[in-house]
C-alpha cells in the first residue's frame, strides 16, 4: 500500500454519535444518511486508488458467527481489509461452544484478545444487543434470526438511491417472507425514516396485518400493486425458519409472487428489481428477470462492502478514539 492511499483520511460526521450499529430501528434519518454517505465517500476513494484506505490500520475486527454465512461475512472481511484492519474469523462449528462454553463467554475470550470491534450472527433475535451489553468494544449486528439486518437494509436503501438520487417519495414493495425476514424490518425502518412508501406484500400466511402497525401498506396480490412501485425487493421464503408449509406448493408460490416477464410489462418502465439473496431462479424470481436491465442485485452486493466499511470506519475510526470506540457515544 502506497503513502498516498494511506494519506486518505475524510472528516469525520460531527454528528455521529452511535458506539454500536445494532438495528435500524433506533437510529435517526440523519444517522441513516450519514451512514450513506460515508459507504459513497469511502467506495469513490477505494474505486479511484485501487488500495487499500489504511484508516482502520493497526485495527482487529472478529467475525463472530454463529449462523452460516458466506455473503455477509465475507463482505465485513472484504470491507475491513480495504480500510487496512486485520480480521479474526470465528464459527460456532467445532468450536467451545460445540462443548459447552456459553455465548457470553466466547465473545468474551474473542474480545480479550485485543479486538476493537465483533462483527456478529447469530438464530436468536437480540443475540447482538446482549453482546453489546457485556462487551467493551463496538459490535456490529450481521443479522439476529428474524429481527434486524441493519446493513443489508443500509445496502438496498444505498442501491436504490444512486439510482433515484432521493428515497423521499418513492413507492418500495418488500415482496416474500415478510415474518421471517429480518432484511424486511431493516428495510421497512430505514425506508420510512428517508420518507418511502413501503408495501409489504406476499402469502397472508407470511404477511400479517400487524405490520400495518409500523406504518407500513400490507398487500396479498402482486399484481395489483405494481404498477405503483418504484422499487421491488423480492425475498428469499426462508423454509428453514419455518415449522410448517405456508403455502400449498413452491409452483403455486412462483405463479402468485415470482417476478416474471409478464409482470415486468405490467411495471414502471424504470422499475428496479433487487434481491437480497441468495436468489431462487424460478422462484421469487425468474433468470431473465435476474439478468435484465432492471435487476441491480449484483450492485447490491458491491453496494454491502462499501456500506460495512462505512459502519466499521464511524464505530472505530472517530476523533479521539484512540483506534477504539470514541467516548460520549451511545
């Protein structure tokens, strides 16, 4: 890495004031922007140098895992090695938790070996909440079971604003397993608070009237709602987090909700089709679909690594830290 791409060094958001990066939920439309913007600022001068940025060197960052992952963990690596941080990579299989050992207290020893932030996954909802609790250093949550994923929302929200330049009025349709997604109630959160329309839509089985209650439009016939949308994000049925079929059959799913030609033609010339994957061809959505002009899902994968640089660098790198967590945040 040359002393130039090292020299790097953008002015840090005065107004940030957040220690862990746990929902969405919780943070302000300001803290949703600077967040934005920041991933913007970071990826035009990674783009531009091709090196890596150095502003988290000397920097330990834990992947701490205790769900399968491969998207998501390897675009936190990706993302903390490009601001020149080092990486400890941990999972749940064959390690002391297999044995025994409690979840609090594997952090715990990840922690003591000098980490400045845990990158966290975890089946229970709260799970990085909890670490935040009774750990020292920052933790960032990369999804607990169905609650939140803050920076897969940040990720899609980013995606869909270089393409409209604002979020502020535009129609967003979350279409799939709205219960079990915690994509869909990152989104939803993030989406509301830069002044979206959001439609959840989908099975009645996997979409309760109850989402009514955060302010959101709950739809059960694609059709009819997308000549409205500006934006369609269709997510994965995770059948692994369910205990029985909400539907009678795959192919009955596919012909009621998957994204097709014919309902491209029934959509806004300018519709953007996303995808949080991983994809299901043929299900939530068909190959020509995923592959044509409309689909930006592989920006919104090139999209996570700029937004999880940005959440390491405002969590590690603010004035005053030290190279750890800033004091006075939340």
């Amino acid at each position: 890495m040359s002393e130039q791409a090292g020299a790097f060094c953008p002015p840090f958001p005065r107004n940030w004031r957040h220690r862990h990066l746990l929902d969405l939920e919780s943070l302000s439309a300001e803290d949703v922007t600077i967040l934005l913007d920041t991933a913007e600022r970071l990826s035009e001068e990674f783009r531009a140098t091709g090196r890596k940025l150095a502003l988290l060197s000397g920097q330990m960052i834990a992947n701490l895992f205790f769900e399968n992952s491969t998207r998501t963990r390897n675009s936190f690596s990706l993302a903390a090695k490009r601001l020149g941080a080092d990486t400890i990579e941990f999972s749940a299989s064959g390690s002391s938790v297999s044995k025994g050992e409690t979840f609090i207290d594997t952090a715990k020893t990840i922690e003591a070996m000098g980490v400045d932030a845990v990158v966290t996954r975890h089946a229970t909802p709260g799970t990085s909440h909890l670490l935040a609790r009774h750990l020292d250093c920052a933790v960032l949550n990369a999804g607990d079971g169905p609650h939140e994923h803050p920076t897969q929302g940040l990720l899609d929200i980013l995606t869909i604003r270089q393409h409209r330049g604002t979020i502020a009025g535009l129609t967003v349709a979350l279409v799939g397993d709205i219960a079990h997604s915690r994509t869909a109630r990152s989104n939803i959160w993030g989406l509301k608070k830069l002044g979206a329309h959001v439609i959840a839509c989908g099975p009645a089985t996997l979409v309760s009237r109850q989402w009514e209650k955060l302010g959101i439009e709950v739809a059960y016939n694609l059709d009819e709602i997308l000549p409205r949308c500006d934006v369609l994000n269709l997510l994965r049925i995770q059948f692994e987090r369910q205990s029985t079929r909400p539907f009678p059959s795959v192919r009955e799913y596919a012909l009621l909700y998957a994204m097709n030609a014919e309902r491209m033609r029934k959509s806004k010339s300018d519709i953007l089709i996303m995808a949080p994957g991983p994809i299901n061809r043929g299900v939530e959505i068909t190959p020509e679909v995923a592959d044509g002009p409309h689909s930006v899902i592989l920006q919104q994968v090139s999209n996570g690594i700029a937004v999880r640089m940005a959440a390491l660098w405002l969590l590690l790198g603010g004035p005053g830290s030290g190279g750890n967590v800033a004091g006075g945040r939340d």
